[in-house]
C-alpha cells in the first residue's frame, strides 16, 4: 500500500492515535497537514516526518470544538492549492463523570468536537474528492458505539455510534466511485488519551489483553478502508466483545455492561 504524492489530513495529530496515523501515512509516501491544538506538537512532528520521508508537510492549529475551525482548516489548505486524498477525523476527548457532573457548555463543546465537526470536515473535503474520483475518509469511532452504553462519559458512546452509522452512510453513498469511507472502532489502545481525561488509574486495572498498540490499529485501519469495509474493530478480544453484543438479546447486553461497569468502578473506588 503506497500514498505517494497524495495529500493527507490528520486531525487530532499531536498525540495519541494521530500522530501514529501521521507516521504510518508518511512511511507510505503522503504529505501530510496536521490539524490540532497544540502548535509546537505539530511542528516537530511534522519537522520529524518531513526529514524522515522527504514529504511536504504543512501544520494548521485549531480547536474543533470551536464550530468556525472547520472552514478555518478547509480555508487554510484551500489557500495553499492543496487537495486533501484522505481525511482522518481523529480529533476527540473523553469526559470522565456522570452527566449531570459537567456543565451544558462542556457537554456543548463535546459534541461539537466529537460528532458536528467530523460531518463539518467531511462535507467540506468530499465534494473535491468525488470530484477527482478518489478519496479515502476514515471516521475513529470506538468499540464503545457497537455495544451499549454505560454509566459515566455519558455521550462518549453515543458520539461514536453516530459516527459508525455516519461512515456506513458514506460509504453507501459513495459505492461506485473512487471514495471508500470507513469507521475504526478501537478498544483499549495504549495511547495518551487515558492521561489526558484523567482515567489512567482506573484502566490500568483492566487486563492487558484487553490492549493494543496503536500501530496495528492504524495499519488495519488504512487496510480496511482501501478495501471499502465500513466498519473495521481491530484484535480478536475487541471483535469477540462486538459480536457478544450483537449476538445478545439488547436487555441481556445491556444488564451485563451494566453489571461489569459497575463491579469495575467499585472496585476502582475501594
């Protein structure tokens, strides 16, 4: 699998999932824009990657949750006269606590962040691609849209089933062209985000096996959307855990989340 010359946009690139999606696309020959919040992250990662793999590289800083920041990236790329080949829409944050915990504002921002400007980014960067016949747009969902919801980061799981539905839609729309869409849905991942939403405590109690490394992750990602598979869960304990799910009558998957959720965070609390 090779990208050359083709431009890609990774968002959420500072960290986590994101920078290891800018690495494994630089390897394959893209150039790449990164899109987040945190300039200097941007920078020596792209710096890194230009000097690794003689790509182009070009760094926009915007907070997604701000509803302007799509059309401020779109703006950006726009200007430089570059065509974006493949969008991954990577940006996100866990909210830890019960719903009535945060504030609307903070739950408003969320969900700008994590469901309005991944259909945002998507409308402004697919007509160019339908246009050219070619395009490549990957959703990072979550294991946690294909099971039932559980008590605490209360909208984290309905966000990622709206992203889910969004790719299979896409991808639907999209049958007979050049464009194939997808939704990762990652379990555990050994990455940042557990220290940034303050769970790091609570899933290191969580058996390994139950982890991954993000390069895997990535890896099958790109496969899976060269491939035009809509949904794509990495590792066999993530799949074996969205099959039980699926396979479970709803109130019996229901009663067992519920019940592991909160034999897990009693034990956490002890």
């Amino acid at each position: 699998m090779t990208y050359q010359d083709k431009w890609a946009l990774v968002t959420g690139a500072s960290a986590g999932l994101g920078a290891t999606f800018a690495r494994n696309l630089a390897a394959k020959g893209a150039n790449l824009v990164l899109a987040a919040r945190r300039e200097d992250r941007l920078t020596a990662l792209a710096d890194e990657l230009a000097a690794a793999h003689g790509i182009k590289t070009k760094v926009v800083v915007a907070d997604l949750a701000d509803p302007d920041a799509p059309q401020k990236i779109f703006d950006a790329i726009a200007a430089e006269g570059i065509d974006i080949d493949i969008l991954i829409n990577n940006a996100g944050f866990g909210m830890p606590g019960y719903y009535t915990q945060n504030s609307w504002a903070e739950h408003r921002a969320f969900l700008e962040l994590m469901v309005t400007s991944y259909a945002h980014m998507t409308r402004l960067f697919l007509p160019g691609m339908l246009e050219r016949d070619y395009g490549r747009i990957i959703q990072v969902a979550s294991l946690a849209g294909l099971v039932p919801g559980a008590a605490g980061h209360t909208l984290y799981a309905p966000s990622k089933s709206f992203l889910i539905s969004f790719a299979q839609a896409l991808n639907a729309e999209c049958d007979g062209t050049g464009v194939n869409a997808s939704a990762l849905c990652p379990g555990f991942t050994y990455s940042e985000f557990h220290d940034v939403n303050a769970t790091r405590g609570l899933v290191s109690q969580l058996p390994k096996y139950m982890f991954m490394k993000p390069e895997p992750v990535i890896e099958g990602a790109l496969a899976a959307v060269e491939k035009g598979k809509a949904v794509y869960v990495p590792g066999r304990w993530n799949n074996f855990a969205a099959w039980l799910a699926k396979a479970l009558p709803r109130p019996m998957a229901e009663k067992m989340v519920k019940n592991q959720s909160a034999r897990f965070r009693k034990k956490n609390d002890a």
